[in-house]
C-alpha cells in the first residue's frame, strides 16, 4: 500500500461540501492598521459612531513615541556555556564582592558592568559567594541579591543575560554574565 493515493470521487463529494459550509475565520489585526467598523459589529438600532476631528483633539501635535519596552533577558546557549567553563572562550573581567555590604556591592557591580561594556567585554564573571552554610537566612544576601539587579530594568541595557558559573569558576557562588554591546 503507497503512502500517497489519490482520493476517491466520494471523498472529492464529500470535501467539496465541507468547504461550502464552512465560512473564513476574521482576519487577525495587524499593529497599525485602522480598524474599519462592520454591520455585524454594530448592535442593530445603533447609530455609527462619528469619528472625532483633529481640530476636537484635546492633544493637538504629533503623539508621544510609545515608552521603549527594555530588552528581554537570554539564557546562555548551551555551547557559549560549555566554551567559557572549559576556557576556550576568555572570561574578558571578574568582580569579587566578598565582604560587601549589600548596597555597596549593588553600586560596584553596576559601576563594574558599565565600565566593561564600554571597554568592549563580552563576558564576565561576577563572584558573590555562597554565602554561609548554618542555616542562617541572613548569610548569602549578594548570591541572592545579584540576579535582582541584573536583571532589573536599569540593567537591561548592559546585561544580556546570565547564568550560574561552572563549578571550576565558582559554581553556586558565582555568575557568567553576558554583556550587551554599546550603542
């Protein structure tokens, strides 16, 4: 039996009534595009709207540029990944904030991150610490904290994303942090 066979007459019958039953799905609306009013889309008895004049706009003027949306965070592909935790792809500069405070470590980075975008870095390895192991929820603040501000708005212009270094870099106590290039 082929896998290809040609339908039947039946089925062409059968087909051809289908099709003649079924009506076309709306077209989806395009960004941009005007909106133009149908019968259906009025309840019947209403009037049609007027459309309000230019010299009527409270705002007279071009409209305001709509608010740039900040760029999205990308996980690091698996070979990018595997390249940096082997050595193949150099580690451009590191930050230790060991011994920070929590806001003096969120302006060194900030600070660190901007200054390695400008100097055309890539990637970078930012080292927080594991912070302590005795159950104390107070320790680790910076391993916690240092995704936040990463992945803040303020930071989406430099950071374009970041992940969990390999264990010979720091593992659970450090982050590959990849920068975005200036524009």
């Amino acid at each position: 039996m082929s896998r290809h066979r040609r339908p039947t007459e039946e089925e062409i019958g059968l087909w051809e009534q289908v099709t003649h039953t079924v009506a076309p799905l709306p077209k989806a609306r395009r960004p941009g595009a005007k909106e133009t009013p149908t019968a259906e889309a009025s309840p019947p008895g209403a009037k049609p709207k007027a459309k309000p004049s230019a010299a009527a706009s409270p705002i007279a003027g071009p409209r305001p540029a709509p608010a740039k949306k900040p760029a999205t965070l990308a996980v690091m592909d698996k070979r990018t990944r595997s390249r940096v935790s082997r050595g193949v792809t150099a580690i451009d500069r590191r930050i230790d904030l060991h011994g920070m405070t929590q806001a003096a470590a969120e302006v060194h980075l900030t600070r660190f991150l901007r200054e390695a975008q400008e100097g055309g870095a890539r990637v970078v390895l930012v080292i927080t610490g594991k912070g302590s192991s005795d159950g104390q929820e107070a320790r680790g603040v910076l391993r916690r904290m240092a995704p936040h501000w990463l992945s803040s708005p303020a930071m989406r212009d430099v950071v374009v994303g970041f992940e969990e270094a390999a264990r010979g870099h720091g593992g659970t106590g450090a982050l590959y942090v990849r920068i975005r290039r200036p524009r």
